[in-house]
C-alpha cells in the first residue's frame, strides 16, 4: 500500500502516517525526485507519534452531516477532518499552508 493518495489534485494521507509519508519524501529529494519539500518539524512528527486521532471517522460523519452535500463534495478529505473538528471544538486554528483551502474549512 502507498503512503499517499494522489487520485486528486492535494495528495492526501492519514495523519498516522506522516512519518512514513516524511522519509518518503526526504528518500526522493535526496535522490533529486522532489524541489520544495521540507521535512516535518521534529515536534510534529513526536505529536503524531504518540497521540491517537482525537476524532473518528464516524464522528467527521455526523459533525458534517448537516453541511450541504455540495459544500461537501469540494472539500478534499484534509480539509472535511478540519472542518469536522472545528465544528466539533469550537476554537481550533487552522494551520495549513497557504492555499490549502482553509476558508473552505473554516
């Protein structure tokens, strides 16, 4: 299986596989494959390391059930988890690069 889905235009992977998807990464840009990519910070890469997901699959389920299924079908499945979340807390920042799609989530 591969580290990552590159079916749509953001490749996308689960966040427990971050360090996976990051030695990938760094295996290419050292082999020239790769301009552009930086390594995860260590701090991240210790937070994915040891903290489960805070939210289900089925929990991303019913926070967006009630968003339109249009509104839904924009969204990359990155930006449907962000959303899920902030419905969910209420105060979360969203942090993603720059032209991730963050006003979509948000």
């Amino acid at each position: 299986a591969t580290a990552m889905d590159c079916g749509g235009d953001w490749p996308t992977f689960p966040v427990q596989r971050l360090v996976e998807v990051e030695r990938f990464l760094d295996a290419a840009w050292r082999r020239g494959e790769v301009r552009g990519v930086r390594k995860a910070p260590p701090a991240a890469v210790a937070a994915v390391r040891s903290k489960p997901l805070p939210i289900t699959d089925a929990d991303v389920a019913d926070a967006l059930r009630d968003v339109p299924p249009a509104l839904l079908e924009t969204l990359a499945p990155f930006q449907r988890y962000g959303a899920a979340v902030a419905l969910r807390r209420k105060r979360v920042l969203l942090a993603d690069e720059m032209g991730a799609g963050k006003t979509m989530q948000a």
